[in-house]
C-alpha cells in the first residue's frame, strides 16, 4: 500500500510538470529560439500559430489525465482489497482463535468430566470388580487347597500302604484261664489290643469299656467279629486270678494275657509300648504306660492304632472302615 501511495505522488508530479510546462510554452509571447539567423527582427516578435502542436498537447493531456485515473483507482482498488484481505485474516483469526478456544473449551470440559473428582465411576467400577474377582479367586483357590489336602489324606488312607510299620511280634503269655497263648492263637481273627494293668484308677477302665462298647456296635453295625484283648504291664500284681477278676467286669469276649516280667517286656516291645512304675510306695504304685489299642488283622499284623481321643463311634467306625479296606484289597 505504501509503494502504491508512492507511485501516485511521483505520477502526480510529474503530470504537474508535464501540464505547467506545455502551457507555459504554448501561451508564451518570446519564442525560445530564432527560427532563422537572418530573419526579420519582427518575425521572431511574431506569435506562431501551432494549431495542431496544440492539438497535440491536448490529447496527451488527456492521455495523462485518463492514466492518472486509472493509476487511482487502481490504487484505491488495492487499497481497499488489502484492507478486505486484513480483515478477513483478522476475521479468521479471530474464527480460528475462536475455534481453538471452543476446542480447548471442549477439552477442558472433557477432562473435567473424567477429572471431576478423585475417584471416576469407571475407576471405582473397575476397581470393585477387580477387588471381587481377587476375592473369588482367592476363596475358590482357599476351597481347591482344602479339597487337595481332605483327598490327598483320604487317598492315603483308603489306598495301599507302601510298607507296614514294624508293630507286632511273636509273644508267649497266659490267658485269664492260665493257659498259654500265642499270637497264633489269634490267627484267622481281627484282634485289638491294649495294654495296661488292674490297679489303673481311671484311665484303663474308661479304655477297656470304649473298646468293649466299640466291638458290640461293630458287630450289630457291620456284623464283623472283633476280638478284644487285655495285655497287663504289671506283672508282679496281675495274676491270672486278678486278670480273671479283671476283664470279665468289661466284656464276656475281653481275653485278658499276663505273664513274667521277661514276657510282658518282650511283648511290649515288640509293640512299642512304653510303660513305667512310678510313686512306689511298698505294694502300692502306679505304672505309667502307652494309651493306645493296636488293630491287627488275621495275619497278626499291625493295621492301624487309635488313641485316647477317638471315642467309641470313631472307634467303631474307623475299624469298620480298615476291615472293608482290607477285604477289598485282598478281593
């Protein structure tokens, strides 16, 4: 726009010159030069008639005139169609500017609504089921690992063993009759055996009618024939009278066994049966000794113990269970 403005001054006076000089040579009463050397003085003084150099002028005048117009409105032309231009970039800009302000305005509603708060309801969602499914899985792998163990350990019992403890072993002792007995006597029958003595206060009793009760409840329950039988740790107060006197308190089948003192430790041993005097007090004492009844099966050999805590529906259904494993195993 400036080298615009500046052309049209330049045009405007040169077309000013142009114009002052054409006039002024036209009107002008001197000549400029002597038309000849030799001529009159009064023909130089004379006017010249220059019709069509005038004529001339005038159409370049015009000429001039015509172009100065169109130089204008040119230039007019360029001004405003830059001013147009400008505000149209102002415009767009603006529009642009506008629309990034929307954009950003939009973006920042959008974060607004996932950043509202702290926790969005999609993260707290997934945050729930994420915490659901750990504790369903590990609940489910809870029951798996309880399942594992319950069948691991049925499996161990129900199946066959490897090898059989070495329980168990030849003895020679005498019956509650007075008559020698062997394990051989035994052979054929499921046998249980405890040891303890006569002059027990509490425990030996409380045992002895466990198992009694056990052998009535297996036969009625199973029809399985169990022989008890009562092995004595003291032999030095169990006779065979006492023995006699003892086992026919508890059950008509109880077969009660005593001896020396060199038989009842071989037999306890070969049983793994610990017993023990203790508070020796002349005649009157205590023997410590295993609680513990050992099923043997027709073979005379070691099946399976059960302790103090087993009571007599265990008892009774734990043997119930060894006899059919067994029978199933031999089958």
């Amino acid at each position: 726009m400036a080298t615009a403005i500046s052309k049209n001054s330049s045009f405007r006076c040169i077309f000013r010159s142009l114009t002052t000089c054409s006039v002024h040579q036209l009107r002008s009463t001197k000549p400029s030069f002597r038309l000849f050397h030799g001529a009159p003085e009064n023909l130089h003084h004379r006017p010249l008639p220059l019709p069509q150099t005038e004529f001339r002028l005038d159409r370049r005048l015009q000429s001039l005139a015509i172009y100065h117009r169109c130089l204008c409105s040119s230039t007019a032309t360029a001004t405003v169609n830059q001013a147009n231009s400008g505000a149209n970039g102002s415009s767009e800009g603006t529009s642009g500017n506008g629309d990034k302000s929307d954009r950003s305005e939009h973006t920042a509603e959008q974060g607004k609504s996932v950043r509202g708060g702290p926790v969005s309801w999609l993260s707290f969602l997934l945050l729930v089921a994420t915490g659901g499914g750990l504790i369903f899985y590990h609940d489910m792998e809870k029951k798996r690992h309880i399942e594992e163990i319950n069948s691991a350990s049925n499996a161990v019992k129900q199946g066959p063993s490897v090898g059989k403890a070495d329980i168990g072993g030849p003895f020679n002792l005498l019956d509650h009759n007075g008559n020698s007995v062997t394990e051989r006597n035994f052979l054929g029958k499921w046998t249980v055996l405890y040891f303890g003595f006569t002059h027990c206060p509490d425990i030996c009793p409380d045992e002895l009618q466990k198992l009694a009760a056990a052998v009535d409840k297996i036969k009625k329950k199973a029809g399985i024939e169990i022989v008890p039988v009562f092995i004595s740790v003291d032999p030095e107060r169990d006779n065979v009278e006492q023995v006699h006197e003892y086992v026919k308190e508890f059950h008509p089948n109880l077969v009660g066994l005593t001896g020396n003192p060199d038989e009842i430790k071989k037999a306890a041993r070969a049983f793994r049966v610990y017993y023990m005097k203790t508070e020796e007090e002349g005649s009157d004492y205590l023997v410590d000794h295993s609680i513990v009844m050992y099923l043997m099966d027709p073979n005379m050999e070691f099946v399976k113990f059960f302790g103090k805590n087993n009571d007599v529906d265990a008892l009774a259904d734990g043997i119930i269970k060894e006899v059919k494993q067994y029978k199933k195993i031999k089958a």
